[in-house]
C-alpha cells in the first residue's frame, strides 16, 4: 500500500562553502548514477565514490539514499518553477502566434525530461511506494499547467468555449504521459521505429496538442493569436 511520509531534505543542512560544494558534488554524483542505473542498483558508496567524498559526509546530510531522491526531486521542482516563469511570462507571449507557443513549451518540457531522466525515472518507480513523490510530481505539473492555462485561455476559439479547457487538461496530461512513458521504455526499445519517434517528439507532441485544443494555427506559421475579451 502506497503511504506518505514526510519529504527528508537534508539531516543537517550545510552552513559553511567547503560543506555546500561536498552537498553539490552528492548530489551530482546522484543524478549521474540514476542515468545509469536503477534506484534500487545504486548504493551510498557509489555516490559518494563519485562525489569524491565519504560516507560519513553523505550520513551527515541524508539518512539514506531515499532522502537523497527526495532532495534531487526537490531540486527538479525549483527548476521547473524558476524556469516556467520565465518561459511563460505573459509579456513575453503577447501578439505571438498560438502554434509557436505550443511549440517552446513542448520542446522545453521534452528538454527538461531529458536533462533530469534518471531523477524522473527513479520518483515515478518510488512513487508507487511512496506517495510523497506522487503529490511532489503532481504539484510541479500543476503548477506549469497553471501559468500556461493563463496564456491559453484568451485564445480558445469561439466555438469550442464550453469545451475547450477540458480538451487543454486532456491535451497536457496527453503530453506529461508520453514523457513519462518514455522514461520508462526510451532506452529499452532500440527499434528503428522508436529511433525516428525519437527524433521527431516534439513536433508529433506540439501538433497532437495543438488538434486536442482545436487550434487554427500550426507551430510555425506566423498568424496572430486572436485575444477573447
């Protein structure tokens, strides 16, 4: 049965400069594992022999390797919000086509899926065990969710009103599950076919969303965006 536990940052977080270095080295040498690995396959004395540190070091941050996933996940978090306040600031989308916005979006979210796969990977296997990860992931996705309904909405097109945030929810969670689904079998299926899909994820992902929200423009054409009042 999945249960929630508190979400273990650091056991003593770390005051002085030469300690922070040894937390960031921790935690790179986490991350580069779980590219390598499985969660359950990566020990505390490979991390901390690819930090360069101790096992006393990684002990005195974290009281084992879970509270080390919680802390890159974290991480993750602070990423995505710092970032998707950039990538969606309203003034930066005003006048600009509905199609190439869609477009930065999922290219970005395909980007950041690739850069932190072993982290992802890793919480969407733990979450079924814990439930502190699934309410983490749900709260990050949300919260992206939330600042690019914000630029969307004025789009809609009049004749999908009633309609169209419905086909918005299902068109982002279309695009989290295809990211998620390649975490999982991305590396296993080494299929030609998989390869060209590979290669092509992003333009597939923006067009499928851009027909769920009934979208005239397609990613790349210059038309204007139509402002609802």
């Amino acid at each position: 049965m999945a249960h929630s536990t508190p979400a273990v940052g650091f056991a003593h977080p770390p005051k002085q400069h030469r300690s922070q270095q040894t937390l960031e080295r921790i935690l790179i040498a986490g991350e580069v594992l779980l590219r390598e690995k499985r969660f359950d396959d990566v020990t505390v004395a490979e991390i901390v022999a690819r930090a360069h540190s101790s096992s006393g070091s990684f002990y005195a941050r974290f009281p084992d390797k879970r509270a080390l996933l919680h802390a890159l996940h974290e991480r993750f978090g602070d990423r995505v919000r710092r970032e998707t306040d950039a990538v969606l600031a309203p003034e930066r989308w005003y006048g600009a086509p509905t199609g190439e916005l869609l477009e930065e979006v999922v290219a970005y979210l395909v980007k950041l899926f690739q850069d932190h796969e072993g982290v992802l990977r890793a919480v969407l296997s733990e979450a079924v065990l814990e439930q502190t990860f699934a309410e983490r992931a749900i709260s990050i996705a949300l919260g992206v969710r939330a600042k690019l309904w914000v630029l969307l909405e004025p789009r809609r097109p009049g004749n999908q009103s009633s309609e169209f945030q419905a086909s918005f929810d299902i068109g982002f969670r279309m695009a989290l599950a295809t990211l998620d689904q390649r975490l999982f079998f991305g590396r296993l299926l080494q299929h030609p076919a998989i390869a060209r899909e590979e290669r092509e994820l992003s333009r597939h992902l923006t067009l499928a969303l851009a027909r769920i929200l009934g979208v005239a423009e397609q990613p790349g054409e210059s038309s204007r965006p139509q402002e609802r009042p």
